[in-house]
C-alpha cells in the first residue's frame, strides 16, 4: 500500500457530471506506486484492462453507451449535451 494516499482508501469519491454518483476508491497491487502519482483511475466499461481489475475487486460496470453508439442517461450531464 502506499502511505501517501492511505487515508483516502475505503472512502468514497463522488464523479463530476453524473449527478453525485459516488465511487470508492479502493487499494490495489495493479497500481506502481513507483510510477507517475502512484494513483490509477479505472473505467471497467471502457478499457479491457480495467474490466479485468473491475471483475477482480468487485466493481460494477456502468454502460454509458446505447447501441447506436450515443450516450444515455449513466453518462450523467454528458447525456445531455
């Protein structure tokens, strides 16, 4: 675990424009902590690498996409523009 961001984990962030929705942020050895800030953002819905972390510690995965390939209403204010 690295110290420097050890208070911040079992808490949770709430996302920009999608209307509060919150997500945890959690502690795990696929992050390098010797490597750029030592912090990864994950978007299991949109990168395999990230689902494969996701299915690991137990995320959900949002689908902002519609089949037509526009946003719908998970993709928060972005749906609206």
């Amino acid at each position: 675990m690295d110290e420097r961001y050890s208070k911040y984990i079992g808490i949770e962030a709430i996302v920009p424009m999608t209307f509060g929705r919150h997500v945890p942020i959690i502690c795990d050895n696929h992050v390098d902590k010797d490597f750029g800030t030592g912090v990864l953002k994950i978007s299991p819905g949109h990168d395999h690498s990230d689902y494969l972390l996701s299915c690991k510690v137990g995320l959900p995965v949002l689908n902002v996409m519609n089949k037509d390939g526009t946003l719908n209403e998970v993709a928060g204010l972005y749906w609206y523009v």
